[in-house]
C-alpha cells in the first residue's frame, strides 16, 4: 500500500540519491526530485517538483496529499531559475508534516559540512552561481559562493533539526559515510536493504564505488 513513509530532510550532494537508490532496492517507491512520468498518469503532476507538490498540499491542509504515490521521499528541494523551494529548511512545513504524520520517519542524510561544500561548489555550477542567486532559508541572496559561508548553513541546516527532533526516535540523522550507516537506516525504516554504496558521483571529485549523491 503506498503512502509517504519516509521523508529525507537533508541538504543536496549528502547522499539523496544513494538512500533513493537504496530504498528502491527495498522494495519501496522513491521520489527523488521529481514526481516522475512513469509513476502517475495525471499531467498536471507527472514531472514536477517534489518540493512544489508539498507546498501546494500543505496550502491546503496536508503536506503529503500530492505525494502519496510514493513510499519516501529523498530529495524534497529545488534551485532551477526562479524556483527556490526548500521544505527540508522550513520549520512550519516540517511541523505540518508531523502534524499530518504523527508516526511519520524523517531521515537527514548527512556529510561532513566541508565535504558537502565542497561537492555543491563542483556541481553544476550549485555553489559558485545557484546557491548565491537563490532565496534559501538560512542562506538569503547574495550568500553562499564562499565555502565559509557554505559551511555555516550547512551546520546551522542541521542544528535546527535537532532542536526540532532532538530525542525522537522517528529521526535518524544518517552519517552516509559511516561504516553502519546501513545497518542504520535498514533498522529505521524497517527494512532490509539489499543495496548500500554511493550514486551521483561528482567527476574528478568524490571517490566511491560508484560516487556520492
């Protein structure tokens, strides 16, 4: 039975899409950025933004009523022109989600704040021009081409998941890197994972198996 199960509240190039990839392999239905074509016959919905979908169900009382086609979401963000959305960052939509969904699981994946940086400044052009042109929370415009500054946000980003979770249960911040984090997220959700490694790989940049999302 479908149903959002799962929503990962961290930030891009922490590992989205190797805990999509890995919950695909569960067995699960993951939305990864889009709602995708191939999941949904309704035109107005097929091949747009996961983020824009939560916001337009949370405007009318329920966060998740657009999205539960899908078992998890893994990557809930957008940055492409004027479309900034970021429902990870958003205290009142995180509430609401947890309003809606009081058993609800909330992962954040997670890198070193240096590493993350790093990967965003390479990837495709997200931390020299995207970021700074963006309206983010924590990271208003103008902000967010220098690591420094990249950092701080970051940091902050996960600071105030815990204070907002703190000793939740229903919260995992997922170290993606950890020699557990595996056996972490399988007993989270529930599940065996048949597949744990890296996906999305940075050229020339982070060195996995198959790279880090």
């Amino acid at each position: 039975m479908r149903g959002v199960k799962c929503v990962n509240l961290g930030l891009p190039k922490t590992g989205t899409t190797t805990l999509a990839f890995a919950l695909e392999k569960a067995g699960w239905r993951v939305a990864d950025h889009k709602v995708r074509r191939i999941h949904t016959r309704d035109p107005g919905l097929g091949g747009t933004f996961v983020g824009r979908q939560l916001y337009n169900g949370y405007f009318e009382g329920d966060p998740f009523k657009y999205v539960d086609l899908y078992d998890a979401l893994s990557e809930i963000s957008v940055l492409k022109g004027d479309t900034s959305l970021w429902p990870q960052c958003d205290y009142a939509m995180i509430k609401a989600m947890r309003l809606a969904r009081p058993d609800m699981l909330f992962v954040a994946t997670w890198r070193p704040a240096a590493e993350t940086s790093d990967s965003m400044r390479r990837w495709n052009n997200l931390g020299t021009d995207r970021l700074p042109a963006g309206a983010i929370p924590g990271l208003p415009l103008g902000y967010g081409a220098s690591d420094s500054e990249r950092i701080q946000w970051i940091n902050g980003h996960y600071d105030m998941l815990n204070d907002i979770f703190g000793d939740d249960p229903r919260y995992l911040r997922l170290d993606v890197g950890a020699e557990n984090a595996r056996a972490q997220l399988a007993a989270h959700v529930g599940r065996k994972l048949p597949w744990w490694g890296k996906m999305n790989v940075n050229s020339g940049g982070d060195t996995a198996s198959k790279g880090a999302a």
